[in-house]
C-alpha cells in the first residue's frame, strides 16, 4: 500500500520551479518497518519536516531579500502578499536559493508550504492542490485489489 501511495504523490505533489523539489523528497521517504497494534508498519513522508499548519511565515522576508540586493522599491507590488508574483524569474531563483540556506524567512530542509500548498492560503494568492487528500483517496481505493492479489497469492 505504501507503494501505491508514494506513486499517487509522486504524480501529484507539487514541484515548484523554484524549490529544489524539498517538498518531494519529504514525501517520499519510506520509514520502518516500526511497531503498531498487531504488527509492523511503514510510514510515507516524514512529518518532522513539514513545518506546522499554525506557524506563520516570517513577514517582509521578500522585502529583505531585495533591500540585500540593492533592489528594493523597483516594480513594487500593490501589496505585499503580491510580493512573490512581482519577482522576476531570476530574483525569484536566488531568492529560493537563499532560502533554502536559511535566509530570508528559509528553512534549511523543511517544507514550509506544505499546508499552504494542501488547502490553500487565500491572503497569498495561493489555490488549494489538495494532492495529499487526493493520493490518500487513490490509496483507500486500491486496498480491495491490494488484499484480492494478497489473498491469492497464498
């Protein structure tokens, strides 16, 4: 089952231009086999690197970023949660890079849009994917032939 799962959030798990697929490599690490009630198990993901749904993102991060380039104050958004979207493709790839380092509001390894990316964040623009509840859904549905396959192969 842990392979029909990590195969439906390999498809559908975001993969932004701009971030060095963190968020991928987060989901799809296998762990265990561990302990549970009546057996072992594996885990998909590990939930130690998605940053919590109630901690905010750091404010005027962009804004720090471009003052440290020199290049704050140019094409200035109407507002700040526009901030993203005013970036041009190459401040938005070094911004990524020097977040991934920890600067600017970054998390060296951690997945800090997870929950953002799931449901949505509507005061950033951002839409909800929902591909987490989408693969756990394609999941569900393939236990029946999951157990079928198992119980005719003894």
């Amino acid at each position: 089952m842990a392979g029909v799962l990590l195969g439906a959030l390999e498809e559908r798990a975001p993969v932004g231009e701009f971030n060095g697929g963190t968020l991928k490599k987060i989901l799809l690490r296998v762990r265990g086999p561990f302990n549970v009630p009546g057996g072992k198990g594996i885990g998909v993901g590990d939930a130690t690197k998605i940053v919590p749904e109630s901690v905010a993102a750091d404010e005027g991060t962009i804004k720090a970023f471009l003052l440290s380039r020199g290049e704050e104050g140019q094409n200035k958004p109407p507002n700040k949660s526009w901030a993203w979207y005013y970036l041009s493709q190459e401040q938005k790839r070094a911004l990524d890079e020097g977040r991934r380092q920890g600067k600017w509001g970054g998390m060296v390894g951690m997945a800090p849009y997870f929950w953002p990316q799931e449901k949505g964040e509507p005061k950033a623009r951002i839409k909800p994917i929902g591909f987490l509840q989408e693969s756990v859904d394609e999941m569900r549905a393939q236990i029946p032939v999951i157990l079928k396959r198992f119980i005719h192969a003894r």
